[in-house]
C-alpha cells in the first residue's frame, strides 16, 4: 500500500474508532433496541396475536402514515415483497420493461422479474446516487415512442416501457420530481424504491410519495428495523385496498368461509415483527438528529483529507442511514476496504452494478458512466447511530 493511501486509511479508522468509542469490531449499520422495544413484543406475545392478526400491524401501519404524511401504508413480510407487491399494483406484467437503477440492490431488479418483466437500465447521478433524470429522458427521445395504445414503447425491443423505479441510494434522495415529471410524459407509472430513505424528505415532501406508490424496507441493516419487514405507501386508496387483498392472500372477508377470489400471496408483517416496528418508529425521530450530526463529524474530517464524502444532496434531507465517500479510484478504494476491513471497521463497496450480474447482464441499458465512476469509487463508512445519545455528539 503507497505510504499516502495508508496514512488516510489510519486516519479514517482512527476517526471512526472515536466516534464510536471502542477498540472493538465496528459493523456498517447495528440495529438498536434501546426503546419500549421489549415491552411492546412482550405485550405482543401476552396478547396470543403474533401472526396474521394483532393490534400491532394496525398500529404500526398508522404510525407509519404519520410519520411519512402518506395516505395509506400497507405492511409487508419485507422490502422486496412490498416491491413486488407496488409493481404488480402498477400493472407491471409479461413482456414489460421497467426502467431502473444500476446502481442499486438485486432485491429492485429481483421484484421486476417476479412479474415476468425486464429491467432497463438508465444512469445515475453522481450527486445523489439516484436515477438521473436526464439519462432517462435522453434514453426515452432516442429509444421510445407514445403509441396509439397510449403506452411507451421501446422502438429497439418492442416492448411496453410499463414503469420506472428510481432509488434513494444510501438514503440520499434522487432528483424525484424532475423524475416524476419525465415519467408522466412518456405515460410511465412511478413506483419509488425507498427502501433505504425512511425519514429522507425532497422539497419537504417525504421519499417515497411522488409516484403512484412505493416500498420501504425494515431489514436488520435499515434505519429502523422490525427484523425482517416492508411497507407499502400510496395515496391511492383503491390501490391500498388492492395492496392489503393481494398481500393477504385474497382472502374475502367473512365470519368463517375461506374465499380466495384470486391468487394472492402471505406476504403480510407478523404482528411480532410490526410490535418491534411500533418502539422503532417512535425513536426514528431521535435517530435521525443523531445520525445528521454522525455525517457531519465526518464531513468535517473529510474536508481535512482531498477526498470527497457524499454530501446531503441540493433540495433534499436525507436520513443519512449509510455515510459515504469516493476514494480517488478503484485502485484506492480496494485498499480502503482492505486496511479498514483488516482492522476491524467495516466498510463496503456499492453493490456490483446490476447489467453485470448474470441475471441481468441481457437486459437493455442506456449509457452508464457515471453508475462505473461511482461504483469504482464509493466506500460506504460505519453509520450506526452513535452510542450514548446527544452529548456524546456535540463532544465532537
Ligand atoms: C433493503 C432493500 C430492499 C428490500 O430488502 P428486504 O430485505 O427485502 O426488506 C429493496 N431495495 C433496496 C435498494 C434495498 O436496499
């Protein structure tokens, strides 16, 4: 390793071990149960209603609504399931193409194919990590074309262009409404993956609410987790009605028959699960100042060093939920995470780009440069809420 590379690699393990105040293994993102955590599971179990039914899924799915400010939430089994779910409720089926991210999770890309559609891969910005809205409208002029059906069609494969799913890389928003603007004029429905912005806000408005309908997550690594979950929102009810049936398995409501009007899925939370989500939001709040002040302490050491962190972008508040930086190149980045990696503080690339992985490798794709710069460079930082609360982080 060149002595310059190492000296910033110590540095930032140096910077981190501070901040969290430990000579022990550092994880990327732990989840935290310090709230009524354990009281609501109890008072869950004491219940008897740890499944299909129990207060708690209610409750939480109405904490949700009031925190996001979206009309109806829907919870789910988990984030990828939620997807599935919003895609399928945006009429996504056989044949179809959804434009998305390459830069993004395989869970995106996974839910497409679940309705037999295709993904169609467009850049993003290297300001957000999000869809760039200008490589999916030039893609579109070039590519597509309106036809009488109403519906946009790639001219290159035939194909119906159904849907677009932008993601809020790392929490950070993507430029959602110029993204939403150049859907509706090409007639594509907008279903948000905001599996990783829960608590991120574009123009004040909270990610997720600009399309048609969207999914958060709840895994363990997220910024509130109820072990393994997701949600639905929209502000559609029809659609949240058709979200709570499909997901329920398109069970008819009656006293004692069993009517299944349809194929449906068991994709809905266990109350178990939603009971730990009910402590986890009510804390959300509280983590998001704590996690704000985590990216400014390391804004601050990264102005010190000529690399750059991945700032809040224009217009947006993100959640924070994953700090980032661009090391100057691949080279550079693969001995970050090696040095941090061997000294006990975790840090991890972006995901392999989607149009190379095996499933996906096929899939149409507009031009990607800035998906490889920023693939070739991101180093995503320990980002767990810091330890014992506010005064620890004015102590910076
Ligand atoms: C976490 C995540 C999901 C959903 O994951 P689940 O583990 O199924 O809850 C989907 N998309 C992205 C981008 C994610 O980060």
């Amino acid at each position: 390793m060149t002595g310059d590379v190492e000296h910033f690699a110590r540095g930032l393990v140096d910077t981190v071990r501070t901040r969290y105040r430990t000579d022990d293994f550092i994880p990327l993102h732990a989840p935290q149960f310090a709230g009524r955590d354990r009281d609501y599971l109890l008072e869950a179990i004491d219940s008897g209603f740890v499944s299909s039914v129990g207060r708690h899924v209610d409750a939480f799915e109405t904490a949700l609504r009031a925190f996001t400010g979206a009309g109806f939430a829907v919870a789910t089994v988990n984030g990828t399931a939620a997807l599935h779910t919003a895609l399928l409720l945006a009429g996504v089926g056989t044949g179809d193409e959804v434009v998305t991210q390459s830069i993004t999770f395989v869970a995106t890309c996974n839910a497409i194919r679940y309705c037999s559609a295709h993904p169609l891969f467009v850049d993003v910005d290297r300001e957000t990590l999000g869809l760039s809205p200008e490589s999916l409208a030039d893609f579109l002029d070039e590519h597509a074309e309106i036809r009488n059906d109403g519906s946009c069609w790639n001219r290159d494969t035939g194909r119906i262009i159904r849907a677009c799913v932008p993601m809020h890389t790392c929490g950070h928003p993507a430029r959602i409404e110029r993204i939403a603007e150049v859907c509706a004029d090409w007639n594509i429905l907008l279903v948000e993956d905001a599996a990783e912005s829960l608590g991120s806000f574009y123009r004040g408005r909270h990610t997720g609410l600009f399309g048609k309908i969207a999914a958060l997550s709840f895994n363990g690594n997220k910024i509130i987790t109820t072990g393994g979950g997701g949600m639905i929102l929209t502000d559609d009810e029809a659609l949240a009605r058709r979200a709570k049936h499909l997901t329920t398995t398109a069970k008819q409501p009656h006293p004692y028959l069993f009517i299944h009007d349809e194929v449906g899925f068991n994709y809905r939370l266990p109350a178990l699960n939603a009971a730990l989500g009910c402590a986890q939001v009510e804390v959300l709040p509280d983590y998001l100042i704590r996690k704000r002040a985590l990216a400014g302490y390391y804004a601050d050491w990264f102005d010190e060093t000529d690399r750059i962190f991945m700032h809040e972008p224009d217009e947006a508040t993100s959640n924070f939920w994953l700090n980032a930086f661009f090391a100057r190149d691949r080279e550079e980045r693969d001995l970050v995470l090696e040095y941090t990696n061997a000294h006990g503080v975790m840090t991890r690339p972006l995901w392999n780009p989607m149009h190379t992985l095996a499933p996906f490798r096929d899939c149409p794709r507009a031009e990607l440069p800035n998906s490889e710069w920023v693939e070739a460079r991101l180093v995503k930082l320990p980002s767990s809420v810091p330890p014992d609360g506010v005064d620890a982080i004015s102590g910076r």
